[in-house]
C-alpha cells in the first residue's frame, strides 16, 4: 500500500489530505484490491481489512468518519464525538484529529481548507448534488470568509467520458447559463452531451467565492490499473476515498 494521490495544493501545514487508490488490500474481482465500499457487494471482511490496512499505512490519528452519501446536499458537523456512519454528502470539522472521508468511484471529491488551517471539509459531488448546490451549501456551512477558503479537486471521471442527456445539460444550465461552456455536444448524438465535471465544480466553487480551486483533471475511467470508475466497470466495482483531517498545533 505505498501508492497514494497526494494532493498538490498551498493548503497549512497541519492540514493533512490524501486521496486512496486502487492498489493494494485484499479484497478480490471486481472490487480488487483496495476497496472502501461496504455498500457495493465485497466482502465486508474485506473491506474491514482494507481500512484497517489504511489506517496503519497513514498512521491516521483516529478512524474515518465514513458517510453514507445519498447525491444530496446535507453537510454535517464532525467532532470528537462522532461514531458510526453519518448520512451526509459533506461534512466539515474545526477539530484536530478527526478525520474525515468521501468515497467516490466517479464523482468529485473536493476537499476544503482554510488558509489558517483551523477548518476542514470534505464533499462528494455527484451531478445531483452538484446541480442543487453541495458545494455551496458546504462552504456557507463553514465558518470562516469564502476567500480563506482553499478547495482540491480529486480523480472523477474525465470530460471525454462523461456522457449525459439533454436533461443533465439542461439542468445546470437553467441554473446559470454560464454552465453551458462545461459541456461539449456529442458527435454521435443531438441529445447527447460530454460533461466535464472538474470545470462544473470550479464554477459551483467560484459561485461560493472560493477563488483558490487546486487538481481536477485526473480521470478515473481512463485509468483502470489504479481507480475504480463506476461507469466503466457497470456499476460492478469498489470505491476509493479522499481524506482529510488536521494535526493538533505544536506550541
């Protein structure tokens, strides 16, 4: 397990952010090898397994708080406090070692930090949730000014992949026109569109006030040896994880 995204981002020192791959664990096809997922069909002895493993490589200062994301807009607080599975699609904490998690195998994960380093979020942006606001109702949820606020896009599925109808399009467009430039008109089809997701989450962020948007680009569907991509593999496959959490000030 020695094979990790690290984003790249001018976030605090004690901001701690990392994002799995593939590689690694032990669960077996399709879900193989470093599967997050206890809700895609592997086994959960496995998947305990694998988040043991990646607690131990990290050296993580507690366990993930992991969600249970449902393409929705609910952003909730973490604390010290928090146990089991919270029903959210973002959540944020102000609190030194607790450390937070989106699962996606497609989707956008975006991480958020402030520049002081004393608050963190995480979010999954699927298009349902992009499209009502996740990462608006994220960062307004935060309590520090939008432009302390810095954002990391994470791997999703790229703009040559991502496929969707007229309805998708139309969506965000009737929202603000302006999405209208993340979307490219099928050559194969009228009613056919290529989303990109990476620039739909830059202008979500921008809207908030968040100027300070970092990564985006890396594709999942492209890379089968190291990502999983819902898309690609029908549905039949595990979940990465994007993690974020701060380390406790040293005086």
């Amino acid at each position: 397990m020695d094979k990790f995204l690290i984003p790249q981002w001018p976030s605090p020192e004690r901001v701690r952010a990392i994002s799995t791959t593939r590689t690694g664990g032990v669960s077996r096809r399709p879900y193989d090898g470093l599967n997050l997922g206890v809700h895609v069909g592997d086994s959960p002895e496995a998947v305990r397994e694998n988040r043991r493993l990646l607690e131990s490589a990290l050296g993580l200062p507690g366990s993930p708080v992991w969600l249970n994301q449902v393409h929705g807009t609910d952003v909730i607080y973490v604390d010290r406090a928090t146990a089991g599975v919270q029903t959210a699609d973002a959540a944020w904490t102000d609190q030194p070692g607790c450390v937070l998690s989106v699962m996606t195998a497609d989707c956008l994960p975006v991480l958020l930090a402030s520049k002081s380093g004393d608050v963190v979020a995480v979010a999954h942006g699927g298009w349902r949730g992009l499209v009502n606001g996740i990462l608006q109702k994220t960062v307004a949820a935060l309590p520090v000014r939008t432009d302390e606020i810095l954002a990391w896009l994470g791997p999703a599925i790229g703009p040559s992949k991502f496929e969707v109808g007229a309805e998708v399009r139309d969506a965000f467009v009737n929202i603000d026109s302006a999405f209208a430039a993340c979307f490219q008109l099928s050559a194969q089809s009228t009613d056919k569109f290529f989303a990109d997701i990476f620039r739909i989450g830059q202008h979500c962020l921008h809207d908030a006030g968040v100027t300070g948007v970092f990564g985006g680009g890396v594709c999942t569907f492209e890379r089968q040896e190291s990502y999983f991509s819902h898309r690609r593999d029908q549905g039949n496959t595990g979940r990465m994880a994007s993690l974020l959490w701060m380390d406790h000030r040293i005086s």
